[in-house]
C-alpha cells in the first residue's frame, strides 16, 4: 500500500492513506506550454485512465493552482473508457505556479498529479555594452546591462571576433565568455587578444522565451587602455629650491611602472579640509615632469590631493583617482589689525605697573596664523631695541615701566614674519566724560549698553565688563573697542551668564586723549531667592488679626521687590487677596467673622519672578456674653423701628381703597380738575321738568378759578357720568355734556373760594326748595344721616296725607341730582324764579 498525498486548503500537510498501488498511476497532466508569457492564458488536461476499476462510474475532478480552486473545468468520458477533465486559465498572473488534478475522495482532495507552470518575459536587448584594457590583469574587460528582470533564468553570453576591416567581415571566432551568475561583466584574455587589431564584440541574452542581442562594438584593445593611478609625494625643500611663496605647495608624483612606455597626461585636484569644500580641478600635467608647484591656496591650510592620468594624443581612458595626499600650505606674515587696551596701577615715584590687553582683527580673508605676540619699548636716547617685555601667546600682558614711558610696539608674528608694528600709547584723560550710561537686559545671555555721546564726537569706545565685586574672578574682565564715534550703544554678548550682576565700564576715546570712566551696574537676568520671607501673627480680635514679615536681605544676582500679595481663605473656601507695596512689613486682616479659622499666604514678586511664604493658620477670638445681650437688644430695637416706620407710613399715605371715602376739599380744588372730559360718545339723561318729584332748576351760576392740571386721581375713563366721583358729578350741569366748553375762566375775587351753583327750586312749588352748598369748606357729605331731622335733609319729606315720605330720585337722576341734595343747611332759602329756564 502506498499513501498518496492530499490537497487541503492550506497546501501545507500532508496526509497518508493507504489505497491500492494502481491508484498512483490513474491520473497524468499535460499542459499546452510549459512556459508562457506573464498573464498569457495556459490549458492543461487531466487524463484517468480505465484501469482505475475502484473508483467510481463518475469520479468528479477538481483542479487547483496553488491553494485555490479553480472553476471552469470540463470533463468528459472517452469512448476508450477514459476520464478527461480539461481547463483553460485566461491569465497566468504568477511567475511560478504548481497545477494539481485532484480526485474527491470522501471528505478530502486527493492529488493525481501535478505539473509546475512558469511565466515570465523574453529577454531585454543588453545595451550600453564598454570595454577596458587593463594592463595590470592583461586582459580586456566588457560590461553591459542586463535590462529589467525577465522571472526566468536568462544566460549572456559574451561574443566577439577580430576582424581587419570595421568589423564588417570576420575573421577570426574568439571562445565565447560567459560570466558567473547574476554578473553583468566578462573578461577576454589577453592570449586570444590582438592588442592593435578590431575586434567586434556583442553580448547575448538568451531565456525559454527568446534569445536579444546587443548591438555590435568595434574596437582596438589598446584605444581603450586604462591605467593605474600615480602615486603622489611631497617635494621635500632642499638648498637648491627657493622657499616657497605663502599659499603653495610643491609635490611629485610617479606613474604605474607598465605605463612607463605610455605618453601620458594628468589631472590633479584639490580640496582644502575645510567642512564640506568642493573640488578644485588642475589639468593638463605633463606626466614627463613628475613634480609641480601649487599656489593660490589659502596660507596655513591643510590640502587633500589626488591625481589621475590617461594616454596622450591617443585614445583612451582616463584612470582611478590615486590614494590621497595630504599637505599644509606655507605661511604668511600675520596681516591684523591690533586693538589695545591698558590699565595703570603707580608703584613708586618712578615705576608703573602697566597691563596691556590686545585684541587681533584680521584685515584680509586669508591674513595668516599668528603663533605669538612681542611687547617691546625703546628709550628715547637708543638706536637698538630692548629686549621684548613680553613674548607671549596669551591676548594680555603685565610689565613696568618708567613714569617717563608713555608708549610701547605690539607685534605679532609667525614662522613667515611680522605683523606692522602697533604703537601703543598711554593717553591721559582730559576729554569730555560720557552722560547717560545705562543698560538693559535683552535676554540671559546678552546687555545692552547705551549712553549719550558727548561732544565733541569720540573717535571710538572701550567697553570693559565683568562680574561685580565681591565676585572671585571680578579681576578677569571681557572689553571690546567701537570704532564708530557715533553709536550710541552696543550689545554685550560675550561671557555673559544669567542671573549675575555686572560691572560695566564705558571710556571715551578721543584724538590725542581719553575721557573718564564711567561705571554701572546691571543684571543680566534676575533669579528668585531660595526662600520668602517668614509670615508671623502680631496680634489678634475678633473680627481683626495684624500679620507682620521681615524682608529678606538683598542678595547679588537677585532682584529687588516690587511688591507682595496676602491671600486669605475661610472655611467655607472663600478667597480674599490683597496687594502690598514692597515697603510694607505688616497688614491688619479686617471684616473677619469671630470665632472663625482663616488660612492666610504670603508671595512676594519682582519683575522676574514670585516665590511664596509660609503659610499661616489663625482663629478669631469669639464673643463675650454682654455683647451678644447688646446685639440682640440692638437688633430687636431696629426690629420695632422698622415696624413703626411701616405703621406710620400706611396711617400718614392717602388710601383709595378705605374704609371710609375720601372726599376732596372743594374749597382748595379746582372744578376744571375735577370734571373729567366727556367723550362724544356719552350720553347723558337729563331729568325732565315736569317730573313731580324733581324741583325745576330756577338758576344756574359758575364761578372758577383759574385752570389746573388734572390730579393723579382722576381718570380718563369715559364710561359714564355715575362712575365718577360724587362731588364732580354734581357739576356736570354747568354745559352741554356733548359739546366742550370754551367760555373763558373768569378769576374769582378770592382764589380760596368757590361759588358753584345758587339754588334749585320752582316758584309754584309750595314745598320747600333743593339748594346747593356755597362758599363752605366743610367736606361734602357722601352718606345719609343715621336721624335726620326735617329740615336737616331734604331726602325725607311730608307726603299730602301727612305722614313722612322719603324722597327716592329717579335712577337717571340720582347720577346728576343725588348730590344737589346733600346741603341741610340750604333748606330754609326762599326759591324764587324759574326765568330763563324753559329752553333748558
């Protein structure tokens, strides 16, 4: 029994079954081509022979490529009892593939045979085919390119032939060379090689798809020679050389040994080991020569160089770049310009200690290397020079000399020479000071001095700056020298650390002297202090607590204050602040609630920064019993004040809504207030003449005063006559209520006083008269009398049987006429007349 192996969806395991050995040879593939072009389309048949008599009348069969099924094939039965699946794939998008004809057998796949598909692209024509004589392996070495990958295995082969004319006619086959795997080059020997003699030379590419060639090169071996590099050396200086100029170099170099017989020409190049320095080509080098000299060059500065040579007046090509030659060019004198600054310090009547400070500014791009500086000072009486105060290296210089010495030569110098002398002369201060010195920090690392330039206008400045006393290297002090006379400032960068304190000292520099000193202190950035300062509790109320601090002492490096906060906070978290001067040292907490903790801060500020205090915790003294009995008592006394006051202020406000009415004073009124206007649309019913129970109007007389506004109680509701109030209703008579009255006012003789009507009455009425209250300053009567008496009111009167009958108005009347009968004092007048009223 042999096991056959599996198709499972992963490809990956395989399972053994035990089937009978005829099983192994029931299925075969053939493909239409083995080998197709990328995305082509491919067919393959799966062939099951009839000498599988175990397997089914109609075994299905499946294909798969790779891992995945593939549909679309199509199966039949041969008449020679054979099964035929065959299956077509439009594209075969995979370089390699394996094709598998499976059998289902039970719950699995089983494999019958499998056939691997390869796809790819024909070859690409090789191109830019070059060849090179190399004289050192003694061979001829070509090199091309394959083109892009075809995914199937490609050889090249390298051809070539000699010829005699141009390679249009062969002659002799030169052995093919074919390179190793995945190389790109090939190397003719030098014995199959007629170094004068053209040789056409191509390249082949070749793969299962298709076979390209290159296009033919013909050549000489020896028009396409390369040669070794040289080799460079540096010219070692000898008696019989004269020295060399500042910014040369002088070198040598010698050519491949097998060149020797070659007429060559070089290239040399140069680069200086400056940062990222580009490449500076000299051509043209006769290689018979062998040395040369370089200049141009910057002084003092070393050189990569390299050289390369190639066949001259022939063909060829040019050779590596040989190993690298490194060389420092010669020196120059020091061409600077030196700035000098000194200080004086009298030891003795004849001595003075003197300490120079120079500076060197260079005056050209390339002004030299200094190596050292020489201080020297000649008498006035010598020829000679003494020996130099200082040969230094250092920017400075301390000497002594004699009180009558007022000037001295500062050099500096190198391997090449010496810089031109600088005089250094000691000058006096007799010149105008400056004005205004003052400084402000930009930054931490920088300050700005500024001053007021005198007149007349310096010619330059020296800047002196240092850290402040007390400070260990306060003697070791920066300076700098402005030759512009007219700035007004310069900005201080060097040697400048944040939050210290410096010196800064500003002289004017004049013609033939020099101004005072003048000096200022600055910061170039402040810092807090360590700590703030300490939080104590003085004294303490109930409703106050003194707070008291001591401020810190000033400190270098440190700015001073600007001023403090105290913040404060209760037990409900309600936060207070409150802002201080810097000169205050104490403060009272005021409106704190007895009885109560507070937890109180303290921070102090600059312009630079804000530090905090300790904190502090305090509780208010509580009340004593006696005053909380006075605080009630006065609450309760303001309690009953409020009280009275609202009492007193409903009895003394007029009320319109009372208990009782309230009847305006007719005497200190104003009819043309009292009377409201009457609309057009109001109607009002007159009381007819003949009505038995009215009296007629016999007379009818208006007196008013002057007009006044309308009171605040009046209303401009129009609605009717009987809404009105009483006294005003009882006037309304005095005109037609349709039409507005513009009789004039007439000034009464009194302007205490109004006379409103006479008397009501008819002359044939033997019952007593209806009269109108005038001239009185009693107020009007709105009620009935609880008794009345006969003639104390007209409402009651005698009926002709004799008994009393109350007079009741007619609804329409008791609105006009209901107050005309509220005058009991009017009822003895005699009623006379009814003239003039019949047309009313």
């Amino acid at each position: 029994m042999v096991g056959l192996r599996t198709c499972s969806l992963a490809e990956a395991a395989l399972i053994i079954l035990l089937l009978p050995r005829s099983l192994e040879e029931c299925g075969h593939i053939s493909l239409s081509a083995p080998i197709v072009r990328l995305g082509d389309p491919i067919t393959a048949s799966c062939v099951i022979s009839q000498n599988c008599s175990h397997l089914g009348p109609e075994p299905q069969i499946l294909w798969k490529l790779e891992a995945e099924l593939q549909p679309g094939g199509r199966q039949q039965h041969l008449p020679n009892g054979t099964q035929l699946s065959t299956i077509s794939l439009p594209h075969l998008n995979y370089s390699q593939a394996l094709l598998s004809c499976c059998l289902r057998w039970g719950n699995s796949l089983q494999i019958l045979d499998q056939a691997k598909l390869q796809a790819g692209y024909p070859p690409a024509t090789p191109h830019n085919v070059s060849c090179l004589m190399n004289l050192t392996t003694n061979s001829l070495i070509c090199q091309w390119e394959p083109g892009p990958d075809t995914h199937l295995p490609t050889n090249f082969t390298l051809k070539s032939f000699k010829s005699r004319g141009n390679c249009q006619t062969q002659e002799d086959s030169i052995p093919d060379c074919v390179p190793e795997d995945r190389q790109s080059h090939c190397s003719i020997p030098r014995k199959h090689l007629q170094l004068y003699q053209n040789l056409g030379i191509w390249v082949e590419a070749k793969n299962a798809l298709g076979t390209s060639m290159s296009q033919k090169l013909c050549l000489v071996p020896m028009d396409v020679v390369k040669l070794e590099p040289p080799t460079l050396w540096a010219l070692e200086p000898s008696p019989e050389v004269p020295p060399l100029q500042p910014g040369c170099l002088r070198l040598r170099w010698e050519t491949w040994k097998p060149s020797l017989h070659i007429e060559q020409k070089c290239e040399l190049r140069h680069q200086p080991q400056l940062g990222e320095a580009s490449w500076d080509l000299v051509g043209a080098l006769p290689s018979r020569t062998l040395r040369y000299e370089l200049c141009g060059l910057l002084p003092s500065t070393a050189y990569t160089l390299q050289m390369r040579c190639t066949r001259w007046r022939l063909p060829g090509h040019w050779s590596d770049w040989s190993p690298s030659l490194e060389l420092i060019t010669t020196q120059q004198a020091p061409i600077v310009r030196l700035d000098t600054w000194w200080r004086q310090r009298q030891l003795g009547p004849r001595t003075v200690d003197v300490q120079l400070f120079w500076k060197p500014m260079p005056l050209e791009k390339d002004s030299g290397q200094i190596q050292g500086y020489l201080v020297s000072w000649r008498h006035s009486d010598q020829t000679g020079a003494d020996p130099p105060l200082c040969n230094t290296t250092e920017l400075n210089c301390t000497f002594q000399l004699p009180s009558e010495a007022q000037e001295v030569v500062l050099e500096a110098y190198n391997t090449a020479g010496t810089s031109r002398p600088t005089p250094v002369v000691f000058l006096e201060s007799r010149g105008p000071p400056l004005a205004r010195l003052h400084t402000v920090a930009r930054d931490p690392h920088s300050i700005w001095v500024g001053w007021e330039p005198p007149s007349p206008q310096p010619r330059g400045y020296v800047i002196e700056w240092g850290l402040a006393p007390p400070s260990p290297s306060s003697s070791q002090k920066a300076w700098r020298m402005e030759h512009n006379g007219s700035i007004a400032g310069t900005l201080l960068q060097e040697n400048i650390r944040p939050f210290q304190l410096y010196e800064i000292t500003v002289t004017p520099l004049y013609q033939d002297t020099k101004g005072p000193s003048q000096h200022i202190y600055a910061y170039s950035q402040e810092m807090a202090p360590s700590h703030g300062p300490e939080l104590h509790l003085r004294h303490i109320g109930k409703t106050w607590a003194q707070l008291e601090w001591m401020p810190e002492a000033p400190e270098l490096g440190k700015s001073p204050l600007t001023h403090y906060t105290i913040f404060w906070t209760n037990a409900q978290d309600q936060s207070f602040s409150t802002v201080l001067n810097a000169s205050s040292h104490s403060f009272v907490l005021r409106g704190l609630e007895p009885a109560s903790l507070y937890h109180v801060y303290l921070m102090a500020a600059s312009q630079a920064w804000t530090i905090n205090s300790t904190s502090l915790t305090l509780m208010t003294l509580a009340l004593e019993e006696s005053e909380l009995h006075i605080l009630l008592g006065l609450l309760g006394l303001l309690v009953l004040f409020i009280c009275l006051c609202g009492a007193a202020q409903l009895c003394c406000r007029p009320r319109k809504n009372a208990l009782w009415p309230s009847v305006p004073d007719p005497a200190h009124s104003s009819l043309g207030s009292w009377v409201p206007t009457i609309m057009a649309e109001d109607t009002f019913q007159l009381p007819s003449l003949r009505d038995p129970g009215m009296p007629p109007i016999t007379k009818i007389t208006v007196l008013e005063e002057e007009e006044k506004k309308p009171g605040p109680w009046e209303s401009n509701d129009s609605s009717g006559t009987c809404s009105l109030p009483t006294l005003v209703q009882a006037y309304v008579l005095q005109g037609d209520p349709r039409v507005p009255s513009t009789q004039p006012q007439s000034q009464s003789g009194t302007s205490d006083q109004v006379l409103y009507v006479q008397v009501l009455g008819s002359p044939t009425d033997p019952g007593p008269g209806h009269y109108l209250r005038c001239d009185s300053t009693q107020p009007l009567l709105g009620g009935l009398t609880p008794s009345p008496k006969s003639y104390e009111n007209l409402w009651f009167q005698t009926s002709p049987l004799g008994t009393p009958e109350p007079l009741v108005p007619n609804p329409e009347d008791d609105c006009i006429f209901g107050p005309l009968l509220d005058f009991p004092l009017l009822q003895g007048l005699q009623v006379s007349g009814v003239e003039g009223l019949g047309g009313f």
